[in-house]
C-alpha cells in the first residue's frame, strides 16, 4: 500500500470525484429500495388488512402482492441503473485515473 502508484491515484482529483459520484449513487439507490421495502413492512405490521384488500371484485389475489412485486422489480431495475453508471461514467473516470497514475 505504500506503492506510489497508489499514493498518485489517492491524490488524484478524479479519484475523489469517482469515489463521491459512486458513494452517492449507491447510497440514493440503496434509500430508494430500503425506504420501499421497509414501508412495506411497515404496512404490513400496522395495516394488513390495507394489503389484504382484492386488487378486483371476487379476486384471490389481493393487493400486496403486486406492491411487493413492484418493490422487487424497482430492486432489479436500479441495479441495471448502477450498472450503467459503473460501466459508462464511472469506468471512464478509472480508465483516465489509471492512466494518469502509470506515468
């Protein structure tokens, strides 16, 4: 760790840019499907019989199940959104810090 490669790429201005666009991207993307998920705990501690509602007249299927569906399905599709960020935006910022650090 003492490598001065690894002292060039700390010091790096595009190291410190990478790491706060990443972190803050994966701590928005991280509260978008905790705060979805744990509100559907939430309701379904204080209010199941919200959740246990038919989603239509003489249903078996009732309405918390296309909720946690959906919460599911947000999950999967922000993680396609951070892989699009890593590898686009965030990888070209590597790309130019390890390039800039060789020299």
């Amino acid at each position: 760790m003492s490598d001065p490669v690894y002292q060039r790429v700390r010091q790096n201005p595009k190291f410190q840019a990478l790491v706060q666009k990443r972190g803050r991207l994966a701590l928005v993307l991280s509260l978008i499907v905790l705060v979805s998920y744990y509100a559907l705990m939430m309701a379904v501690a204080f209010a199941p019989d919200a959740l246990r509602t038919p989603v239509g007249q003489g249903s078996a299927i009732s309405i918390g199940f296309p909720i946690a569906a959906v919460i599911i399905v947000i999950s999967w599709l922000l993680t396609g959104v951070y892989s699009y960020f890593a590898n686009g935006e965030f990888e070209d910022l590597n790309n130019q810090i390890v390039a800039e650090s060789e020299r």
